[in-house]
C-alpha cells in the first residue's frame, strides 16, 4: 500500500472518529485485529456494539468508498467481531456491521454512513 493511501486511510478513520463521537458514539478500539480479520473502529451506542469498516477516497475514479466492501470483508469483519465479543463484556448488546464512506477532495469532506450491512 503506498504512503499516499495509507495517509488517506488514517485521515479517513480520524474523521470517522470525531463523526460518531458526534452522534453520540462511543469509541472502545481502533484497528482491531486478529488473525481472523480486522475491523478499523469499534464502538457502541444505545445497547449495540458497531463495528465500523471506513472507506476513504479522494475520488470516485475507481467508483465510491463504501463498493470496496465486499462479501469476504465483510465475513472478515464478522469473524473478528465474534472474537471481539467473545472476549469482551458486550456479551449482550445488539451487533452491527457499518461502514463509514467518506471522501475527501479539495479540502471538503463527504461522509456517509451505511447501517447494518448484516
């Protein structure tokens, strides 16, 4: 991965962050992983656990964000979300996978966010 993408990619999830603090999100890991997959954000909100896959583009050249996310991201992200679980006091809470689209382009910021992809 180039230094580019990756910068983006940190940028991406450090917007990702202030947006759901914002909406009253709270954040428990970043870059979670494990050998099963990783999952970028995981917070909770109203009795349910999210788990967060942000998608950051500086354009839409290659189509938008949240396309990347494919059915084997997604089985990644709900096995690494069933460790997590496992290993965590959420026992529980509800479980949701989203993703966070976000774009970014001369200075301005899209961001999307795409509930329960389960």
């Amino acid at each position: 991965m180039s230094l580019y993408k990756k910068n983006l990619g940190k940028i991406g999830e450090n917007l990702a962050s202030v947006y759901l603090q914002n909406n009253g999100f709270k954040i428990l890991k970043k870059n979670f992983q494990t050998k099963l997959g990783e999952i970028d954000i995981i917070a909770f909100k109203d009795k349910t656990l999210y788990f967060i896959e942000v998608k950051t583009r500086s354009n839409l050249k290659k189509g938008a964000p949240y396309e990347a996310v494919n059915k084997y991201k997604i089985d990644h992200i709900i096995k690494a979300s069933n460790f997590f679980i496992l290993k965590s006091k959420f026992k529980d809470y509800k479980m949701k996978i989203v993703v966070i689209s976000i774009i970014i382009n001369n200075e301005k910021q899209i961001i999307n966010f795409y509930d329960d992809l389960m």
